[in-house]
C-alpha cells in the first residue's frame, strides 16, 4: 500500500496526538514517522505523520472517521500519497543556474516533483528546456500589458495543474491578487540573507559595504515584496578581496541550493505557514 502523509493545524488543546494515533490504528493504518510543534506564540499546534495503510480499505475508513474528529478539533488537515510527484510550474526569466540545478536534481530523482511546464518572459531558455522533452512557454512582456501576460500564466497553471509554482531567478513581480489566489503555492528564491541589500546590482553593494557574509532566502511570494514567510536560508563567508563577480558565482550556488531545498521541503509536506512565520516539520 502507498504511504500517505498526514499533515494537519489546529488550536492547540490536550487529547489531539491521542485522537489521531487512536484514529489511524482503528482504521488499520500504521505510524512510520510522526512530528508535531505546539506553537507558543500562535497557540497553534502542528502535526505530520508518515503512515502506511494495512489493507485496501484502511485509507477510505481513516478519512472517513477523521473528519468526525477534524470538526470536534477544527482542525485543517490534508493527506498526500508520499511517493506522488508534485505537479510544478517553474518561471524563470534570463539566468539560469537555478532552472538548469532543478532540472538535474528532477532527473536524478532529487527532488519528487513533474515538472508540468516551464514559462519564461524571455525566450533565451527554450533549448536549455525542450531539450529535455519539456514544454516552454514564451509569455513577454509587453508596455502597459503585464496583467495579460499573468494571466496567460494564470491559464498555464489551470491548464497543467500544477500546484507548485517555482520562480527560478523570474525577475518580474507578481501581482497582490495572484500572490492572495496562489497562497502558500508560490516559492520565491532571494539574492539575499533577508533582510539585506535592495535595487539593482545586490553583490556589488554587498562588495562596497564589506560584508562578511553572503546568503540567499527561499520564500513564500506574498503581496509585501520579498517579504514573505521564510522556507529555508544558508550563507558563505567571504572576505575584502574577494570581488564582486566571484561574490555573484558563490551566490548563484547558493541560490541554487536553497532554492533546491525549499522544493524538497514542500515537497515532504514539512512546510506548515503561521502569519508570517513557517513550521518546519
């Protein structure tokens, strides 16, 4: 049978782990990973669990005696097949370090995603991608006419299902309402340690200013740019005589890794939002 991952949110109370480990074993399930984060600050509680149904009818009747136990709790939940590729949509503009990364990880089964298609508001990627038996979109931009070509995204999107939307280096920004319509759904990747240096020409301000370190920051897209509730960060240490352009090739790898990372993240299941916070399980 497939393993399935549990994930569910709640108010947090007594009697809520109990209910679920009683729920699964009377409905022949059995737990093969469980974690779970009371959350001080919200007062949330948060829960993933790996299990693997014993018969054919063990996952109708867990889901079925679980919603009793949802609504008594009011608890939000959902239930994944683990092994399940997540359909992915990917935008990428001209750089390319992290599409060609997700590209390699998906074809060495590094990251469980299908890549349903990749779109791009320049078409310097095509080869890069149909080389590789994937579909590419071409969506530019046109004066005045940005809202038309999101929506051609938005139309890519319904017609792939994709669930997962990657901005590879898209260096266009989303609009306040497809942020609010693909909440949670949209990941960001940051030339940056948020918070850090804004504007144009990032590594160089980085260079003139001195800093010691150099990072980069996968985030949820939300309506505040760059914003968004944080999935996963790293840094590299750099030095005063390192110059810009060798700052600009570590944090390409960077990006790549974070980036990498965050998708595997999301992918598990692990990644829970709170506000503007994540709960990673």
């Amino acid at each position: 049978m497939t393993k399935q991952i549990l994930t569910l949110q709640c108010k947090d109370r007594s009697g809520i782990v109990a209910a679920v480990a009683t729920c699964l074993s009377n409905a022949d399930c059995n737990i093969e990973e469980a974690s779970q984060f009371n959350d001080p600050l919200s007062g949330q509680f948060f829960m993933r669990v790996v299990m693997k149904p014993l018969s054919k009818s063990a996952l109708s009747l867990f889901s079925q005696n679980f919603e009793i136990i949802a609504k008594e709790f009011k608890i939000e939940w959902a239930l994944n097949a683990q092994e399940k590729p997540v359909k992915t949509l990917i935008l990428v503009s001209k750089t390319d370090h992290c599409l060609s990364d997700i590209l390699y990880r998906t074809r060495t089964n590094h990251l469980n995603i299908d890549i349903a298609a990749i779109a791009s508001n320049h078409d310097t990627n095509r080869t890069l991608v149909e080389q590789r038996g994937i579909p590419y979109h071409h969506f530019p931009i046109q004066p005045d006419k940005k809202q038309e070509q999101e929506s051609q995204i938005r139309d890519l999107i319904s017609q792939s299902g994709a669930e997962l939307i990657v901005m590879a280096r898209y260096m266009q920004i989303l609009s306040d309402e497809f942020c609010r319509d693909f909440a949670g759904r949209v990941i960001n990747i940051h030339h940056s340690f948020l918070p850090g240096f804004k504007g144009a020409r990032p590594y160089h301000q980085a260079y003139e200013r001195g800093v010691k370190i150099i990072g980069a920051t996968a985030h949820f897209a939300t309506p505040d740019l760059d914003e968004g509730p944080i999935i996963e960060q790293d840094i590299v240490r750099i030095d005063h005589a390192q110059p810009p352009e060798k700052l600009q090739m570590m944090g390409r790898d960077t990006e790549s890794r974070v980036l990498a990372r965050a998708i595997d993240l999301y992918c598990q299941r692990r990644i829970f939002i709170q506000d503007q916070r994540t709960v990673i399980l």
